[in-house]
C-alpha cells in the first residue's frame, strides 16, 4: 500500500513499529490517501523526517469506542430548558425597567438566538471535517446555571474520531467554527439591538444604584451593530435585550474560542500557522490576557489543561501551512479583537 503511493528506499522493523524510508512528488496530497487507506484498518501512520530524509511510522492503534448516542441528545435538551429558564427570568427583568414582550416568548426568541450560534459554530467544524473526510462525534452541549449563574450554557464541543492528517486540514476545521457562529452572533445582535429599548441616561444611573445593574462590556462588532439600526444616541441608554445579550455570549465565546491557546480553535490555528514552539508561547500570552480582562477561571482552566496536554499534533507535520492559510492567521486575531469585551468604545458617544 505504501509503495502505490511513494517510492520505498529501505525499512527498518520493530515488535510495534514499520519504519519505511520513502520519497516521491506530492507528499501531501499522497500522504493524506494513504492515511485515510490505512485508517479504515486501524492502522496508523505519521510522516517525518530526518536529515533531509522521509520516513512513514507505521503502527496499529485503537480506533476510539462510540459513545452512547443518547449522551448528546440529553445534553441538549438540558442545554435548552437552562437556556430557557435564564431567558425568562431576564425578560421579566428587562419588563420590569421597560414594557416589553410576553417573557416567554422572548425566553424562546433567547434560546433560538444563543442555541442558533452555538448550534451553527459547532455546524461549520462539522462541514470543514466533512469536507476534509474528518469523522467527528455529534456536538455535546453543555448546561450552565442559568439566573444566579449568570451563565445558562458553557458551550459545546465536539470529539474528534478521526486522524488531523496534515497542518491545512488542522486550521481548517479549527477557523470553521468561530466564523460560522460569528456570522450569526452579528445577525443576532443587529435584532437584539434593534429591539432593545433606549432610557434616559439619568434614569440609567438611578435604576443602576437601585437595582445594582452590571455594564457589561460591549465589543466594537456589538458597537456597530447598536450603531447600523441607531441606537447609539447620545445622553440615552441602552436597555440589553435578552436576545442582544446572547449575541453579547456569542462575541464572548468567539473572543474566546479564537485565542491562540491550548486547544481552543484559536489555538489549533496556532498550532497549525506557527508550529509547536510557538503554540506554546502564545498559549501562555493567552493565558496573560484572559488575566488581565478579569476571564480568571477560563486563564487557569486552560492553563492547568494546557500543562497536561499541550501539543495537537498532525500526522503530517513536516508539510508547511498553505500560504493563504498562514495570512488568514493574521484576520482571525483581527476577529479575536473585534469580538473581545473591551472596557470602552471606540465608536463617538
């Protein structure tokens, strides 16, 4: 099977391994058939090299045990009903400031709204793994605390069950998600903004002190929107929606998810762009600005995982990023900057 691909100069042998020295035109685009042959044997295969030579470590491996299918569904029927809950409560809390729509028909308008750019980031890594013959698990919602926990979901994620072949397909399905949720998140927020209710700034202050509001710190992309459908007016407030704050979740969790850190997306871009030594140095830069913008838990959660688990690596690691790919890297830190909960605005008040 190896030599239908590439011209096999010599092996070496060992009780768990196949060592095939090779060369050959066209390593990538060869390499990738041959893992997705060996794969559908369980047989697992990674190209490196060494003086200038190619070898194919050949060994077997076990392929990953399916999981329950009723585990995912679960899952998201819990994710909703918490979603649900957190969008009732804040619709009769937004009713209690400023008349508005019926809280549960809003807490249905939330749950679409927040579910829909989860739902369509984990979609986009879906079809990126579809494309690139990537099998994957089902996404795997995960229920927050919704009203007290200020958090009704911590996202989703989903497994991987195949084999990352070279860097280009890494970045791919690792830029998949964050711009397919971002193209909802800033539909979303231009409905919530144009929905949401403007207040004297007087009476803004008064009702802060009293009811103690928090002002939560909106991204340029959320500025833009509130600023297209005209309710960036001066000496008024802005009333969030529920359905502007969870696009306010969406730029969060793509804010998030695009940090060159650990295992985030972010960080698979990384990895892919830059290589090891440098996905190391930008996880721990990551970890400073999470600290730094009050994001506490998420720096040391992914600072204990990273320290456990560092490295994404792909089986073809010695085949360079496409040059496309490498100055889109450059777009999703532009991306990562818009959709960051900065502590002012850019935009004139």
């Amino acid at each position: 099977m190896v030599s239908s691909h590439f011209r096999v100069i010599g092996f070496n042998q060992s009780p768990v391994v196949l060592q095939v020295e090779i060369s050959g035109d066209n390593v990538t685009e060869q390499f990738r058939q041959l893992v997705q042959k060996l794969e559908t044997k369980n047989i697992l295969v990674r190209l490196e090299s060494d003086s200038g030579r190619m070898f194919l470590l050949i060994s077997r491996f076990e392929p990953p045990k399916s999981r329950r299918s009723w585990i995912p569904r679960a899952l998201f029927a819990a994710t909703i009903v918490t979603v649900m809950i957190d969008g009732y409560y804040r619709a009769v809390g937004m009713n209690s400031i400023v008349k508005g729509d019926d809280p549960f028909y809003v807490a249905v308008l939330y749950t679409a709204s927040l579910i829909g750019i989860l739902g369509i980031h984990e979609l986009g890594h879906m079809i990126a793994s579809k494309i690139h013959k990537l099998r994957i698990s089902w996404p795997y919602f995960i229920p927050g605390i919704p009203v007290l926990g200020f958090v009704p979901t911590f996202g989703a994620l989903i497994m991987s069950r195949g084999l990352i072949v070279n860097r280009n397909i890494l970045f791919d399905v690792g830029i998949s998600g964050p711009i397919a949720g971002l193209i909802i998140a800033i539909i979303v927020s231009t409905y919530g903004a144009s929905v949401s209710p403007l207040i004297p700034t007087s009476q803004a202050q008064e009702l802060a002190e009293k009811l103690g509001l928090v002002d939560l710190h909106s991204s340029v992309i959320m500025d833009a929107t509130i600023a297209l459908v005209g309710k960036h007016v001066p000496h008024q407030e802005l009333v969030m929606s529920p359905v502007l704050l969870a696009a306010w979740f969406g730029f969060l969790i793509t804010f998030l998810n695009l940090l060159p850190a650990w295992q985030l997306d972010g960080g698979h871009i990384a990895r892919a762009t830059f290589g090891i030594k440098w996905h190391r140095i930008l996880t721990y830069v990551s970890i400073g600005i999470l600290a730094a913008t009050g994001y506490y838990i998420m720096a040391l959660f992914v600072l204990i995982f990273s320290m456990r688990s560092m490295d994404v690596r792909p089986l073809d690691d010695i085949s360079p990023l496409s040059k496309k790919r490498k100055k889109m890297f450059i777009i999703v830190m532009i991306l990562a900057f818009l959709c960051a909960p900065l502590p002012f605005s850019i935009l004139p008040q």
